[in-house]
C-alpha cells in the first residue's frame, strides 16, 4: 500500500530527503507522494521512513493503493533495477 500526505502536512520537507525512492516532492499548499514510485520502503528499510520522520503523523497508508509484497517488490525492482532488495 502506498503512502500519502495528509493536510495535517505542515510542509516542513522532512519527509522529502527520506525516500529512498524519490516519490515524496513539494506539493501547494503540502508534499505529495507519487503512488507509482512509493514502495512503502520495501527492499530499503524495515519501515516507511516518512511515517517516522514526520512531526504530526501526515504520511500515512493509502486505501486507494493497496499492494501486497510481491507488487512492492516488483515496484522495487522496477523503481531499483540495479539494487538487490534488503530483506528484514
């Protein structure tokens, strides 16, 4: 499942430099994360850095993008062809 930024989103960018798979960019007024390239960190972190890093909890699943392991690690290797996907 994809991550996505609430309005509670104070814009701060902490969410930004965490993504290992550059989905998360500036949006107006907030940060937006691109569905297609959000693998829930699969294959780089045991959890989704953005969650853990943001301030007032506005990353958080997307019901509208539900993938199961397999589709996150497809998308990782797509997103990552030259990266062996960690496992934790």
């Amino acid at each position: 499942m994809a991550y996505q930024i609430s309005d509670a989103c104070i814009n701060c960018g902490a969410c930004e430099p965490e993504c290992p798979n550059s989905a998360i960019s500036e949006g107006d007024p907030t940060y937006l994360i691109n569905s297609n390239r959000c693998t829930e960190c699969f294959g780089h972190y045991e959890s989704s850095r953005c969650a853990e890093v943001c301030p007032v909890e506005a990353c958080q699943k997307d019901p509208a993008h539900q993938e199961t392991k397999e589709q996150l690690l497809a998308k990782f290797k797509k997103i990552n062809p030259d990266k062996t996907p960690k496992t934790f």
